[in-house]
C-alpha cells in the first residue's frame, strides 16, 4: 500500500484523508485507444461500469499521474491508477450475520455449500458479504493460512455454487491443507458446457496460467511453457445436441481450472460470461432457438457450475468423509428447460 502525500486526486472530500493504491496497469505496446472505463473493466476482477465511473469521478483514475474523466482514450505505455481512500487491506476484516448453508459442523472442521453470487474472502472491491465475512461471525478465533484469509483451505469463484471446507483449528489447517497439496481430497462438479462433446469421458491436461491479453482469465499453455500443471478428468452425465453435461473430477486445483479447460477443448461453460459463454456458441440460426437460449441465460444468470461432491479425510478422527450437495434450483430449472427443448425437437 501506498501513502499519497501530494494528494493527487485534488478533491475535497479525499484532502484529509491517506489515499492507497489499488490498482496499477501498464498499457502494452499494442493497445488500440480504449475508453479507460472500458480498459479498468477488462482488467479489475468484479467491477462494474458504474463502480469505476464512480471512482473516476471522484477524481481516483490516475493516467500517467494525471486525473482523467471517463472518456480518456487509453493509448500505449499509459500507466493507468486506481487511488483511492480505503486501503486495500484483506487483514480489514469485519463479523457478519449472513445465514450459512452448513452442511456439517463439529470441533474442528465446517461443511458449507456456498450460493451462486457469493465471494468467498474479502479482496479488491468486495470487503464485505462474503463467505468469510459470515464465518468469523460464526465462529470465533478461526485460524489464518499465508493469505490471511481465515480457515480457507481452498475456494470456489463468485459464480461457481457448491461445498467448500473450512479448517476450525491451527492444525485442521495444516492437515487439509496438506491433503488439498497432496491430491487426497475428492472434488467432483457437474457443468453444463457448450457443444455435445463427441467422447464420453476424457482428461484435458494442459498447464494453466494467467491470460497473457486478458489477466481476468486463465489460459491453457500445453506446451508447459508458462503456468502449472493442470488435469481435469470428465465424464458425460447428459448431452442436449447442442450442450453437454458433464461431471468434472480435479486432480489439481487451478484457479479457474475447469473454466479455462473446456474452453481450451472448445465447449466453453454455458452463460460464463468471462470466457464467452454467454452467447450462442452452439445450435441454430432460427431466432426462436437464439430466444430459448436467451431464456436459458435468464433462469441461470452465471456460469453453469457447480462444486457437488467434496471428500476429505478428517483431521482428529482419520475418518475419510464424503459430503453431497444437491444441484441448485436456477442450474436444475436451466437443465429442465434443455430436457424439454431436446424432447421437443425429437417429436
């Protein structure tokens, strides 16, 4: 974090006030001229249009050490800031009463099966509502890992529902978090993907690694030359012509992972917007096919994915324990609504 002591921003509102970074980026070399609201969306996690306006208004869009109204056409080289009074903390934790769905609880473990929307940790424009944020109201004293992010030993994006684990005690920690570095635990999603996948099972092994012309995505490097190594293991439950189901297991733990592999094998996630998943990828031309699909997207307003199976050894009792979730009702309601259109289009 950095302290602003000439106050660059010239506002007000912020003259008393210590500013912080949040955000620095470098145009490249290659950078067609783009609105700088435009730019900040491609590259800040979460944000909104209306969030960066805001910012940009009250003076906090640095270009080149200089304030810039949202119009500024970014060109190459530019060094575009976000300055702004709250610091970027994740230590700035705060108890919330937010209901949990707990799947199951005892001394030294909790189960949760996380909702759609939610974040799980506090972080760059999301500093409260979060998965985290509802845990420490939940329970006092839950340990930190190197992040400083309390009792998380792994994580599922905003958009993705499903189980996660949480460690209750400084040696649960270290136990799961050991399993999760070793292989040990069981992770199985269900996804709806793009495009009816011609095998009925397969592995996509390729290493993962940030997006070398958008960092808010993952790519896929297969000749190993940037990235981890990465292996998801899959299996058709249910093909729709047009979409697939399918059940995922991960033998790693990418950010992103199963996202940015079924777009590297061409079936990107149904309605992910990040990877491009929310237009019609699949199918027909008929405009009453493309309204469907615009349905679809309605009932199910983020990327089709959910985390269904989670199974872990436990740390006290060395119990290999195995928890299920049952699939969302706006995913179930999407998968309804490409059952009936199969059927109809057979009759």
């Amino acid at each position: 974090m950095e302290k602003e002591t000439n106050n660059p921003i010239g506002k007000a509102d912020f003259e008393q006030e210590e500013l912080y970074e949040h955000f620095k980026f470098i145009a490249s070399e290659g950078q067609e001229p783009l609105r700088v609201d435009k730019f900040l969306m491609n590259f800040i996690e979460n944000a909104t249009r209306n969030k960066i306006q805001q910012a940009i208004k009250a003076g906090g869009v640095l270009v080149n050490e200089n304030t810039v109204k949202a119009n500024y056409k970014v060109k190459p080289n530019d060094v575009v800031r976000v300055v702004l009074a709250h610091p970027p903390h994740e230590n700035l934790l705060v108890a919330e009463d937010i209901p949990l769905d707990i799947v199951f609880e005892d001394a030294t473990v909790i189960v949760v099966n996380k909702p759609a929307g939610m974040v799980v940790h506090p972080g760059h424009g999301n500093y409260s509502g979060t998965l985290v944020n509802g845990l420490i109201h939940h329970i006092e004293n839950l340990p930190t890992n190197a992040n400083e992010r309390p009792g998380l030993v792994h994580r599922i994006d905003k958009d993705t529902s499903g189980l996660l684990v949480v460690a209750k005690t400084e040696f649960a920690m270290a136990h799961l978090s050991k399993q999760f570095f070793d292989r040990t635990t069981e992770r199985l999603y269900h996804a709806l993907v793009w495009g009816n996948i011609e095998s009925d099972a397969g592995t996509i092994t390729g290493n993962i690694g940030r997006s070398l012309k958008n960092r808010l995505q993952m790519s896929v490097f297969p000749e190993g030359d940037f990235g981890k190594h990465a292996v998801t293991h899959y299996k058709v439950i249910e093909r729709f012509n047009y979409v697939t189901l399918v059940q995922c297991k991960l033998e790693t733990g990418r950010t992103h992972q199963i996202r940015a592999h079924f777009k590297h094998i061409g079936h990107t996630l149904f309605n992910d917007e990040r990877y491009g998943g929310n237009i019609v990828l699949k199918g027909t031309t008929f405009t009453k096919y493309k309204q469907f699909v615009e349905n679809c997207f309605k009932v199910l307003p983020h990327q089709a994915l959910h985390a269904k199976t989670l199974g872990f050894t436990h740390p006290v009792t060395g119990k290999f324990m195995q928890f299920n979730s049952e699939i969302p009702n706006d995913m179930t309601a999407c998968l309804d609504k490409w059952r009936n259109y199969t059927v109809n289009q057979k009759e």
